[in-house]
C-alpha cells in the first residue's frame, strides 16, 4: 500500500504526532484508494445475493429470514463505503481513473456498478421491509433501481464503444469480464418485476413489466453475441491464466439470471397483464428456463474442472474469487424460481444445493478479502 512519506524528526513524540496528524491520515486514506478499481463491487453484488436469495429458498430454516436481513445490511454499509472511497478515487486519482476506462481489462466491470445498486435495492424489497418497513423499501428500491437501471445501460453501451474505438484487442485476449457491462440490463429485468405490484395498476404496472422484458431481451441478445466468443478462446488458447480461472464463472450469470427474470414476468403478469398474456408469461417460464438451466449446470460443472485445475497449478486468492458468488447466486434464484411454476422437488434440492455453495463461495471470499485489506495486498499497485 502506498503511503505517505514522513518528516525526520530527532523527537520520537514528534514522529508519533506527525503519524497521527489528520493531514496525514488523510494523506494515507486519498493514497491507499488509488487502485481502487471498479471491479471491487463485486463484492457488494456477492454480499447482497446472499441475502435475496437465501430469502426465496423452498425450505423454512429457523433464523435464516433474520441472518439474510442482516447480510442485506452488510452489503449497504459495503456499498456507501465503496461509493465514497470510488468518489475520492476519482477526485483525487483522475489520471487512473482515466487509465481503467481505457484498459479492455477493467473497462467491462463498470457493470459491476449498476449491478450493485441493482442487487442491494432489490435486497431491500426482499428483506430489508422486515427492518425498515415496506414503505421505505419501495422508496431505496426505486432509488438504487433507476439509478442502476440508468449506470448498466449506460455500461452496455460505453464499453463496447470503447473496445471498438480506443481498446486494442487480440483475438485470444476474449475473456469472460467482457460479459460484465452486457448483464447489467439482465440485472434490471431481474429485479425490476419487485417493484410491479407497488404502482398503479394499468399502464404503470404494465409499462415496468414491458419495459423489464425489453431489458432481458437486450442482454440476452447481446450476450448471445458475446459468448460465443468467449468459449472460442478457451478452445483454441487454452485455460486462462489462474488468476483470471474464477471468471469463468461469470458466464453462469446471465444463464441464471436470464431464468430468475422469466420466473419473475411469470410472478407479476396476472396483476399487470391480461389472463392470455399471463398465461403465456407461466410457460415461457418453464419452457425457457429449464433448458437454459441446463445449460448452466454443464457450464458450471466445466468451470469448477478448471478453477480445480487451476489451484492444483498454485492459484492463490485475489478479488476475481468473488466472480464464484454472484452467478452462483443467479443460478439458486433461478432453481428457485423453477421450483415456484414447475412445482418439481428436484429444483427445490438444486435450489439447496446451489445456496450452500454460494454461500461456502462467498464466506471464502470475504475471509481473504478482509485479509487482503488488513495486510494492504489487495490495495497495493498491482504487479
């Protein structure tokens, strides 16, 4: 960690209050966040989705309600702090601020911005009423959804943009990050339904709907575009270095997201929509979602193959580890939500399944992330 230099004085107690002086402590602070990058809002997204999707589990454990509101809570004091130390990033540190955006490495987890407002506020709808009452919760929700809703569409468009004009990149350099910015949207489309039953009914209630099934269209086309892509790379060059093995795990979040959002048009459309459309919107849910979680479950057997290969290799821990918790947690809200239409217990066993790894996932992360950060290691320069 980069810190301040300090004055030479012959007087210990000079040196000590020197050390402790506020100018100085402010020195340190403004310096140990200018490698703050963005893609440490990864952490928000895999705190939150504990929460909401430990809430929508098929089975009642005692005190998990009260555990998954106090996890919720946890991921908003992570997001104002992160918010504020990005602000002093960027007003202090513009010339590195300038630098992630022009690097094709970090430019795609400005995503991770928009998903974190997205993820918290829907944690609010889902758990934090238990605290702050449904009122108050509609009202963050709706803050952190716009707002979030506004950033990822924003990313979907700005980075491409920005690897099209001012990245240079080589065909082998496809890497699964580049997903980011694109599953923002599909976030929205998530998330959004949540707040459906809060407005008027009619043209409100519908509009959201409609507006949420046009988000998950735009993801899912565009990530349709970008995966092959991505898989392409990993034929023809081989695994990713070991450090960047986690993010082959991102790829299960527009799979798992993609069915959370069908279950959910399914949950709100016979309060916004027509009974035919409803209708429609109840099988799209299975008749899209089983197969893609399918899909999910091949994609996550060959990743965890490779993240087993890659530590036998000497992987050690860094902050892609938190690309194992946010997908992983897509993919229970999505078992989940197969288990509401299709009524199977087999999904309530996948759904399960998937939380407990998820939340094995993310106690591992957080444990070497808090680590990180009292050592200093994960706020050095990187090498």
């Amino acid at each position: 960690m980069v810190t301040a230099a300090q004055p030479f004085s012959a007087d210990p107690a000079d040196a000590v209050r020197v050390t402790r002086s506020p100018h100085t402590t402010r020195d340190r602070a403004v310096a140990a966040v200018r490698h703050l990058g963005p893609n440490w809002y990864a952490s928000v997204m895999g705190t939150a989705i504990v929460a909401t999707a430990g809430a929508g589990l098929p089975v009642q454990v005692p005190g998990l309600r009260t555990a998954c509101a106090v996890v919720w809570a946890l991921s908003l004091t992570m997001l104002v702090a992160l918010l504020a130390a990005r602000a002093v990033h960027w007003r202090h540190h513009p010339d590195q601020a300038r630098a992630h955006l022009l690097d094709p490495a970090t430019a795609p987890f400005y995503g991770c911005l928009a998903m974190a407002l997205l993820a918290v506020g829907g944690g609010t709808l889902v758990v934090g009423a238990d605290w702050i009452g449904t009122g108050a919760a509609v009202a963050v929700d709706t803050v952190l959804f716009t707002a979030g809703t506004a950033l990822g569409l924003a990313a979907a468009v700005a980075v491409p943009y920005l690897m099209v004009v001012h990245h240079r990149i080589e065909p082998g350099q496809a890497s699964p990050v580049w997903l980011l910015p694109l599953v923002a949207p599909m976030v929205s489309a998530a998330l959004g339904p949540l707040l459906v039953p809060h407005l008027p009914a009619g043209q409100p209630r519908q509009t959201l709907l409609l507006g949420c099934v046009a988000l998950f269209g735009l993801s899912l086309l565009a990530v349709l575009v970008m995966l092959p892509m991505v898989f392409a790379r990993l034929v023809t060059s081989g695994p990713p270095p070991l450090a960047l093995t986690p993010t082959l795990f991102l790829v299960l979040g527009p799979l798992g997201q993609s069915t959370t959002a069908v279950g959910k048009f399914a949950d709100v459309a016979p309060g916004a929509l027509s009974a035919s459309y409803a209708r429609g919107f109840a099988f799209f849910a299975v008749l899209y979602g089983v197969p893609v979680m399918g899909f999910a479950l091949l994609w996550l057997t060959l990743a965890a193959a490779l993240v087993v290969r890659a530590r036998r290799r000497g992987m050690g821990f860094a902050m892609t580890w938190w690309a194992f918790t946010f997908p992983l947690g897509t993919c229970a809200t999505g078992a989940e939500s197969l288990a509401r239409h299709t009524g199977l217990a087999a999904f309530d066993v996948l759904a399960v399944t998937l939380y407990a790894l998820l939340v094995a996932a993310w106690s591992v992360a957080a444990v070497g992330t808090a680590r990180g950060l009292i050592s200093g290691r994960l706020l050095a320069a990187p090498r």
